[in-house]
C-alpha cells in the first residue's frame, strides 16, 4: 500500500512495508468492515429515498403530520422489497 507524500516531490511511503503480516491482515479486515458498512449506508440512505418518494406524495412531504396506515404500508412493503432485491443482487454476483 502506498501513500503519496504532502505535496509535489514528496516521495511516497510503502505503508506494506512497514507492517508485519500480522498488521496487514487486520489493516485489510479493517478495511473490508469500513466498506461493508459504507454500503450499508448508502444502502438505507436510497432505500429511504426511493420509499419516501414512492410512498409519500410531494405535497404531503415535510408536513410533519403523522403517516397514515396506508403510507406506513406503503414504507414498509417498500423497504421489504428493496432489502429482498438488493440481497438477490448481491447472491447473484457473489456467485459469479
């Protein structure tokens, strides 16, 4: 792994190595875990938009008024959907 120095002429420093095996597999674990967590949020970040443009409709957005049942459905089915898609996306390419 390299890091590129401060600024123009810098030279670069092999992070790889200055660690012992040891640090290079917890430095990756580290680095899978921030990525699955970094999907993760994007994940619910479009779930909720997609849902809440789906479900809520535009001149009732920002009311502050309580959802009704229907809408609560709506969210709910919605985000059940988009969870089971996304699984079956990922299954699909996980076994490729």
């Amino acid at each position: 792994m390299m890091l590129g120095g401060g600024g123009p002429g810098d030279p670069e420093v092999d992070l790889g190595a200055m660690l012992s095996p040891a640090d290079k597999e917890r430095l990756q674990r580290f680095l899978e875990s921030e990525q699955h967590k970094s999907e993760f949020n994007t994940l619910c970040s479009t779930l909720t938009d997609k849902c809440w443009e789906l479900c809520l409709p535009e001149a009732r957005q920002g009311t502050g008024d309580d959802l009704s049942n229907k809408e609560r459905a709506c969210i709910q089915n919605c985000a059940v959907r988009w969870i089971e898609v996304t699984a079956m996306y990922k299954q699909h390419f996980i076994q490729q």
